[in-house]
C-alpha cells in the first residue's frame, strides 16, 4: 500500500492533528473509483498515545541514548501508567533532575545510557531516585 | 452507598513540583495573579507559618532567606493537570462531579461490596499519583458532607495513606465529634456563631440535634446537613454542572493606575473576556457591575466603590458592556486615588433563547447585530486577532507574573527537558 497524499497538518494542538489518507494510488488522467472513500482519517493520538491523562511530552537533551535512536532535540513521550521492567527506556528522576535512559533491574538495578561517553548510574540509598515513565516512542524531527 | 471525595494536596504547589523533582520536599508557593498573595502553599510552607491569603511583600524576605520557592501562578499549567486527574476520575466512576479545579466527589456505590471503601481509595489515590504526580485525599462515606468531614479528618490528623474511609457508625461518630461545626461544609461564620450559641459546637452535637428543630430555627439547608450528617442523602452527585449565575473578572494591577482613560482601558480589558465567556455559556446579562479600589496596603488615601447598570433587556453584545462601563466608571472614579484593582461582574442571566422584549429599548444597544459578535468569537478562538478599539493592546501591562513557570504540558517550546 502506498500512501501519496499528505493532508495539512495543524501543528498546535495534537488532537487536531488529523491526516486523510487514500488507499489507492491516484493516477493522472486516471481517476481510481476508490479514490472517492476517503478512509477515516489517521490520528497520530490515537496511534501515539494509549493514555491521555497519564501521557506527557518532554524534550531530550544531549547524546546519552543515541544509541537507542534518541537524538539530541528529540521529543519524547512517557506514559505514566505503564511499569517499566528490565530493559525499559524509562524518563527519571535521579537527584533532583530528569535523566533518559535504559532501565536495569539485575544484576544490580541501575540506569544505562545508549553512549559509550555515559557512566551508568547505579541506584543506592544516596541516591534519590523516582522513576517518572516509560518512554513509548520518540519523535526525531529532521526538518 | 458510598460517595468519595478526591481533594489535591496543595494543588498550585503540588503541580508546579511534578517536573521540577528538585523542588521535592522544599517550600513552595504560588502567588495570585499579579503576585499580589499567597494562594497556594506547600506543607514545608505551611510549617514555616506561611498563611493563606497573606500579600506576599508581607512574607517575602524572610522566606525567601530560609530558602523558600515562589511562582507566580500559572493557571494554563494547572488547568491541564486538574483535567487529567479529573479524566482518571471519570474513568474510574462514570458518577464524577467535578467539584472546583481541584476537588471531585464520586459515587462508587456498588463497587465497594468487591474491594472495600479504604481499599477503593487506596487504589484511588495510587492512580492519581503514579499517573499524573500529583498527590491526593480520599475521603469516603455515605453522604457528600460525611466524606467531606473525612477528607477534612484526613488533613487534621495528619493521616499518611492519605485515605480515611467513614463506613461504620463508630469511626463515623469519632470523626463527627474531632470536627467543630465551622469545619462542616456549608456552614458559614455566621452560622457558626449561632450554632455555638446554641450549644452545638461540634458536628456530632449537630447531628442530635432534631433535624425538624434545625429547619425552623435555622434553614432548610442546614436541616439537609443534618440528615446527611447521619447517613441520609440529601445531595445528590451533579454531574451535569448547572450553569453560570454571574461571571466575574477583576485583577489588581502591577502599577497604580489614577488616571481615568488609562482605568477604562484596562476594565475593557476584563469586559472583553467576560463578554466572551458569557456567549459560550449561550447566557444574556441584563446587569453589569464595575467596582475599583486602592490598595488597603497603600499609606495614601484609601477608596472604594462599586455601581451596577442595569439593561431594560438582556444582552450578549460586548458594545453594550463597553458603553454601561464608560457611562459607570465615570461617575464613580475620582481623581487622584491610586488605584491598584478593578474588576466587573455580568450578572441577572437569562437564556439566549427567552428575550423580553421592552417598551424602552435603548436607542445605543446592538441586539439585533448579534451575527458580529459571532464572528469575532470564532476568529479569536486560537488565538486574538480582533479587538475593540478601546482595549489594552499591549499598552499597559496590567498583570505582572514574574516567577511564572513554563507551560510544561501546553506548549511545544515549553517541554521539560531531559538529559
């Protein structure tokens, strides 16, 4: 299936973000009868976000997950109401400030980054840490 | 028959912490508008004997050099977190009344019998927390003003699950007699005052009282609080919000204001919005009140004063606000005052539906032209492109908010950044 129809994206306001798509390709000169159903349009909400009240937007800074397709000035979403497990890329809390990064619980629970330049953070008790949400997607913009 | 009420710790305070975990365990404040009072404390402001509503110049220093945190308030932020939690509610109980930004009763009759009230709270008060960072009360009971006292119990005695669930008589009675009757929701000073004269100083006390007895010698309302002090329903769980009987806007301003034009300026300003959220409601004001003052802070002369106009029929149409503000303001402004707040307040609603019409019609109104207001909403709906040529363009800067926090949720440049 080929998607060749883009419609205008009003950036503001993510509910509205609505984009028609057609299944068939159109055909100059050619008109496809299927092209007259438009399909219900695609909501990048509904695909993006399971849980509206729970779903937040934060911005990455910095080269520490790199490796894990996270670039520096890529949005983020976390989703609050999943728990993360082993291997999660997870948004915490670590001393008083957000970190990104992959979530180790064994051998010993700590926090690694997708960057060699990174020391993994080992979580102790002088460590104040607060696990914020599991990261569902990233948004790399290129333009 | 259980009814539960979900009330915010701090709500201002709590939600300016939830993306910054450096503020975790600090004093935080939010300023009103125009950073004029406290209107939001956290309790390590509380326990530094911060009071509500106190002007914060009054404050300041001193909290400022014990290492307190201020913000101005920032009322975009705070509207998307209320209607998260408020969203969670309503998915847990299709019964939610959303009763003010931050507090929400519901009914989960039915479902207690599989969990158990504390348990149902409990879970509550998880979901909320871990979903959205902000921290809640659940009191629970049979009746609305009985969760109400569990909820005001919970804050009393310092209760750390945060849950206090009233379902039998015994903890019911212990929390009615822990709860003076001033504490009780719906009873006013004045109220209090006469009750206690009549010996009834704690809500147990009112609760024996014989609920007939109540309802001649004080009102019917507080009959009703008798009744559901003792279990019985008498407020029901609205959760179609009944619509608006006035419509207020007033603001104190960041720099005196004396003179006249500048005054109207600004109180246009307020008329605008108002005007506008009375047409969302569908709603027509046959009266309009302006009321300006000085500051009760200021060592110079002190004034207030306040004067309605009243319409021969009820409008919607900003002009005819603009035109009974012009024609009010004159007559109660005086000059050389320093004027530090303004408002007005639409009131006497009728529905757009059911007009009157007067033997006097004014020859100024614009009641037939209603179609031009239309439009103007829905240019301005995203964002202000039309205005009245008397309003505050960016003239004067009415409201000043200097510590405001960023949009967190509301806006794409504003997004909590992560390292």
């Amino acid at each position: 299936m080929k998607i060749n129809y883009i419609g205008t994206v009003i950036a503001d306001n993510l509910s509205e973000l609505m984009l028609p798509y057609f299944q068939d390709m159109v055909h100059a000169g050619f008109p496809s009868p299927a092209s007259d159903f438009i399909e219900s349009p695609i909501d990048l909400n509904k695909y993006l976000i399971k849980n509206n009240a729970a779903t937040f937007l934060v911005r990455v800074s910095g080269k520490s997950m790199i490796g894990a397709g996270i670039n520096d000035g890529a949005t983020l979403i976390i989703d609050r109401s999943i728990k993360p497990s082993h291997n999660s890329i997870i948004v915490a809390a670590v001393d008083g400030e957000f970190v990104c990064r992959r979530l180790k619980t064994k051998p010993k629970l700590c926090l690694v980054a997708e960057n060699k330049g990174y020391k993994p953070i080992y979580i102790n008790s002088q460590i104040d840490f607060e696990v914020t949400g599991l990261v569902t997607s990233v948004i790399n913009q290129f333009t | 028959m259980s009814i539960a009420l979900v009330d915010c710790v701090s709500f201002y305070a709590s939600c300016e912490r939830v993306f910054r975990p450096d503020l975790k365990e600090r004093p935080v404040v939010v300023l009103s508008n125009n950073d004029g009072c406290v209107i939001a404390r956290s309790i390590e402001a509380k326990k530094m004997g911060i009071k509500m509503g106190v002007p914060w110049f009054k404050v300041k220093d001193r909290y400022i050099r014990k290492g307190g945190i201020v913000f101005s308030s920032n009322f975009a932020f705070y509207g998307d977190m209320s209607r998260r939690v408020m969203n969670i509610l309503d998915s847990i109980s299709p019964k939610t009344e959303v009763y003010s930004i931050d507090e929400a009763f519901l009914d989960f009759s039915g479902t207690e019998k599989n969990v158990g009230c504390f348990n149902f709270g409990l879970q509550l008060k998880n979901t909320v927390g871990r979903w959205t960072g902000i921290p809640v009360r659940v009191g629970i009971g049979p009746t609305k003003t009985l969760a109400k006292i569990a909820s005001y119990q919970i804050k009393k005695r310092n209760i750390k699950s945060r849950v206090l669930a009233l379902d039998n008589q015994k903890d019911i009675n212990q929390a009615l007699e822990a709860t003076p009757v001033g504490e009780i929701w719906g009873v006013g000073r004045r109220l209090n005052r006469k009750l206690s004269m009549a010996g009834i100083n704690n809500a147990l006390q009112l609760s024996y009282a014989p609920p007939q007895d109540i309802r001649k010698r004080f009102s019917i309302v507080l009959e009703r609080t008798v009744r559901e002090l003792n279990g019985e329903r008498c407020l029901e769980i609205e959760d179609v919000s009944p619509t608006k009987k006035q419509i207020v806007v007033s603001r104190s301003f960041a720099k005196k204001i004396t003179n006249l034009e500048v005054l109207n300026t600004v109180i246009n300003d307020y008329v605008v919005r108002a005007a506008e959220k009375l047409r969302s409601e569908k709603q027509k004001s046959s009266t309009i009140s302006v009321f300006i003052r000085t500051s009760p802070f200021d060592a110079g002369q002190s004034y207030r004063a306040i004067k309605s106009y009243s319409f021969t029929y009820p409008t919607d149409d900003t002009r005819d606000f603009l035109y009974a503000v012009r024609k009010t303001l004159a007559k109660i402004y005086k000059p050389n005052y320093r004027y530090s707040k303004a408002g007005i307040m639409l009131s006497s609603f009728s529905d757009i539906g059911y007009v009157q019409n007067s033997l006097f019609r004014e020859s100024h109104t614009y009641k037939m032209n209603s179609k031009l207001m239309k439009v103007i909403d829905e240019l301005n709906l995203n964002q202000k492109q039309i205005y009245i040529a008397s309003q505050n363009i960016g003239r004067f800067k009415p409201i000043q908010r200097n510590m405001i926090s960023p949009k967190y949720t509301t806006s794409w440049i504003d997004l909590p950044v992560v390292r």
